[in-house]
C-alpha cells in the first residue's frame, strides 16, 4: 500500500475576465445618457409650466376656450392657435394618407425591382428637407397657382348661402388653413410612406405568397392579408405623421396668415401653435406676453407628446405581434 497520497487539485484564484472594468465603464456611460435624456425632457416640461404658470393661473380655463389674443391689454387666449393646429394638421392627415398608402402599396407590391430601390431612396431624400424650403416654395410658387386654379374657382362655384360657400368664403390670395394644410401634407408623406413601406416589408413573405398561391388578386391581398397584418403599426405611423405636422412651424408660418381669430373658413387666414410662438417671440416686451407664449408652448408639448406616445405603443404594439 503505497503512502503517496493522492493529488487533488486546487483550483486557480479567479482574476477579473479581461475588458471587465471598460464593460463596467461602458455600462455607465449608456446609464448616464438615458438619465441625461429624460432628465432633460422633464426639465423642458418643468421649465414650461413654471414660465406658463403666471398666464395659466390669471385665465384658467378661458386660456384654452377664448380667442382674444392683445398684448396691448394683457388678455390671452389660445383658442385661435389650438384649433387652427388642430385642423391643419388634419386636413393635412387626410390629404396625405391615401397618398402615402398608394406610394407605400407600390413599392412594395407592384413596383418592379429596378426601380424599387431608387423610387425609395427619393421618398427618403423628400422626408430629409427642410421646412424652411417648403415654406418659401409654397409661398413664392403654390400659394400664387393655388390662388387662380383652386381658390378662385371654388369661390365662385359655391351657391350663396351654401355649406360650401360657407367653408370657401375669404381673400383668394393663396394663404390660409387650406394652403397650410396642403404644405403640412407634402412635407409628412415621405415619412408617412417609408413608415409605411417598412411595416409592409416586415409581413412575413410566407402570409403574402400564401394568399397569393390560394388566387388572391394583388387588391385582395392588400386589402385583406397585408393591411390587417400591420393595422396597429399602420396607425402609429399615421400618428407619428400627426405629431410633425402638429409642431412644424416655419413652413406653416409662411403661408397660413398668422390671424389669431378663429378660422372662418379653410380659405381664411388663421395661425397656429407654433406660428403664433415664432412670430411673437422676439417681441414679447411684457412678463405676461412672455409668459402667454410659453403657456403656448406647454400646450404643444402636452399635446405632441401624447400623440407620440400613443403612436410608440402602438408601434410596440405591431412588434409583438410581428
């Protein structure tokens, strides 16, 4: 019997895997950015509400329900801007929408190879242009053509006392919420059909080649398989489309008027949120026009922020399901 007791291994003191302490700092830094952010989203909103405070306190409600707007004689009222933000944007929704549909159902259905690629990358170039240049194309080009082809036109088509001479009745010179509209509407339909175009392309080929091996035409397919397929994603980029025509600003402020009255009709002049603050802004002598002004821009925020937040569930919403 041998003395030799057996060899048992012991094992190796464990150091710390390599790269270790840059994951650490890596880690860190990823923290710290999305703290920063939404830090700074909700120093914005903190920042609106105590510089809107003073205006929300004096008018309360009647802030948001009444149109008188005089700096003259201190009295605020949002009412004029809101509604003209809320109609612009969705006329501009109404217009764009078939649009971006058609462009996005193309693209991804019947357009052929060679050109799907750079038809896309076009729709992408047109999301990437500033609205400062749609507004002075609109001002200076369509607004003149629309007053004479459109605006003139249907002015003296509509019988007097008619709901439609009603909603066509002002000054055709080519400025109004129907000319803001039609801007609003150009500048969000390549976003709204890229949107559009990528929900398309994340259908799962199989369901298309499915409907399409059953005899389903290229309607049939859309209409029925595809649609259904990305509706509640489909809706979110409908929304993310409202949420930039809510807050575009110059484009708007070019050619709809800046009248702060209600909007007589979409021929009339009108004005916005966002309009109203950039018109106004370096000219807010007084505490309270300064704080008027910023109460308009807690109400754009407020109402932006919801319409993207709906939009994002949404969204999250179509990737679960995909």
């Amino acid at each position: 019997m041998s003395d030799v007791s057996p060899f048992i291994p012991t094992s190796a003191p464990k150091g710390r895997p390599r790269g270790s302490r840059l994951s650490s700092l890596f880690e860190g830094l990823c923290f710290a950015a999305a703290t920063a952010l939404v830090a700074a989203l909700g120093g914005l909103l903190v920042a609106l509400f105590i510089g809107g405070w003073p205006t929300l306190r004096k008018f309360g409600v009647g802030f948001l329900t009444t149109s008188t707007w005089n700096p003259v004689t201190e009295i605020y009222g949002a009412a004029g801007p809101l509604v003209g933000t809320l109609v612009t944007s969705a006329v501009s929704l109404v217009f764009a929408l078939p649009v971006a549909a058609g462009v996005a159902f193309f693209l991804t259905e019947l357009c052929p190879d060679r050109l799907r690629r750079p038809i896309g990358t076009a729709v992408e170039l047109l999301a990437g242009i500033p609205s400062i240049v749609y507004g002075m194309w609109g001002l200076f080009v369509l607004a003149p053509l629309f007053a004479r082809h459109v605006e003139i036109p249907l002015m003296a088509a509509a019988p007097p006392g008619s709901l439609w001479d009603k909603l066509t009745t002002g000054i055709p010179n080519g400025s109004g919420i129907l000319m803001a509209s039609v801007i609003l509407a150009i500048m969000i339909l390549p976003f709204m059909a890229a949107t559009l175009r990528d929900l398309l392309l994340s259908v799962p080929p199989a369901v298309r080649e499915s409907a399409y091996g059953l005899g389903a035409t290229t309607k049939e397919v859309v209409l029925s398989v595809t649609l259904p397929y990305i509706r509640s994603g489909a809706i979110g980029a409908v929304m993310l489309g409202l949420g930039r025509a809510l807050g575009e600003t110059m484009a708007v402020t070019f050619v709809i008027g800046n009248s702060h009255d209600f909007p007589a009709s979409m021929f009339a002049s009108g004005s916005t949120i966002a309009s109203t603050i950039a018109n106004e802004f370096t000219e807010a002598s007084s505490p309270a026009h300064f704080s008027a002004l910023i109460a308009l821009g807690l109400v754009l925020f407020v109402i932006t922020f919801t319409v993207l937040a709906l939009a994002r569930l949404l969204l999250g919403l179509q990737e679960k399901h995909a």
